[in-house]
C-alpha cells in the first residue's frame, strides 16, 4: 500500500507489474539521459560565443540527430510491446471472478464456486479501527498466490474502473458489456484498490481489496464458505 511519502511505484505483486516497474525506470533512465544533455548543450551555447562553422552544413551531424532519436525510440518500443503482450496473457485461468460495479460499491461472483457471492462496501472514517482510510471495505477479495486468475468486469449503472496500481491491473467495468483482465500473485498479503473511473458524487469511496492467501488456506475459505 502506498505511504505518504512514496515518490515511486507501489512494490509489484505480480509478473505483469515487474514488467511495468522496469518498462517505468528504462523509460525514466532514457529521458533523464536526453534531458541532461539537451541541459549541457544549452549551457555550452550560452557560454561560448563562437561557432563552428563546419557544423553549420554537415551531413554526417545530421545524419546523427536525426538516426540517434530513431534508436531511442526502438529502444524504448520494443520492451513496451513486450510489456504489452505479457499483459494480455491468452493461458487459461485456474479461477474466474465476476466484479460488477455499482453506485457506489462493488459486487463479487465467483464463477466456479456458485455459492460464493457478496457486495464489498467502504467501512466509514468512524468505524475505522487503525485501518486505511477510504480504503478498507466490509467483505474482502480473497485469491491464491501462484494461481492464473482472470476477473471479468461489468457495470450495473455508468462506467467504473476496476484497478490495483500493485497488480498492474486497471479494466473499465462498462454497462452492457464484459472485459476481463488475466493476471497471477506471487506473495500473500493484502492489496488496495480504487474505481478509476470518475463515476459519479461518491467515486472516492467505493475501493477494491484483496486479501491474497497460500493456495491451502484459500481452500479451506472456500470449504468454510
């Protein structure tokens, strides 16, 4: 869960968001890069009067900036479409889970456990007993680690935004229509998310959490349920 004074990414929690962590601080290395010579350049300008004449028509130099941003760009393209490709998985899931989202909370469907269903609403600010604040919901997600889990989205109302900024995951939830999203948990814990799509007065208060357990101990929920 993200603190106050985080300045960066969330710890990822899956395959997919590793990819992105990297995709992030590859992108992030090569602007800096640019930024800093184009910050050296300028400075040089600025300070020296002069200027090289033999640059003014040379074709070599532009041959160079102008191939050199072409590099750059493949550099950066080709982990994005690999990055792309790894999130859209076409395995088959291990366990489906129906997320529908409302006015303003979220209802859950576990496709292959039929007696498994229930509306997740945000615990109010009074209630909290040293809980995350607009965060922490009255009936949990729970999911095995190491399991290929898809979650398919859909919307009783207007469109809402079903996201977990760890997972790496952010489908829209659109009235009249299914998406769905593929992804798998490497480490137990708990996980917070929110709609991301403004949806109305109470978009702020209606999260996604998800308690994330070993595959024996979510047998043992799902025997108890």
């Amino acid at each position: 869960m993200p603190t106050w004074h985080m300045l960066s990414l969330q710890d990822s929690a899956s395959p997919s968001m590793e990819q992105l962590t990297l995709f992030h601080d590859l992108a992030m290395a090569v602007v800096t890069m640019i930024t800093v010579l184009v910050a050296l350049n300028m400075f040089f300008i600025s300070i020296y009067s002069l200027t090289d004449r033999f640059l003014l028509q040379e074709q070599t130099v532009e041959i160079i900036w102008t191939a050199l941003p072409v590099l750059i760009l493949m550099i950066i393209a080709l982990p994005s479409l690999k990055t792309l490709y790894l999130l859209d998985d076409p395995s088959d899931p291990n366990l489906t889970i129906k997320a529908v989202g409302h006015q303003w909370y979220w209802s859950y469907e576990y496709s292959d456990f039929s007696s498994i269903e229930f509306d997740s609403y945000m615990i109010s600010t009074d209630s909290l007993l040293s809980q995350p604040r607009l965060l922490e919901t009255d009936n949990s997600v729970i999911l095995p680690t190491h399991t290929q889990v898809r979650v398919i989205t859909t919307a009783a109302d207007v469109i809402h935004s079903w996201t977990v900024p760890s997972l790496g995951v952010k489908v829209d939830a659109v009235p009249g229509r299914l998406n769905q999203l593929l992804f798998s948990i490497k480490r137990p814990g708990v996980f917070y998310g929110q709609c991301s799509e403004i949806c109305g007065a109470n978009h702020s208060f209606m999260p996604i959490k998800l308690e994330v357990l070993p595959v024996k101990n979510f047998l043992q929920w799902v025997a108890k349920s």
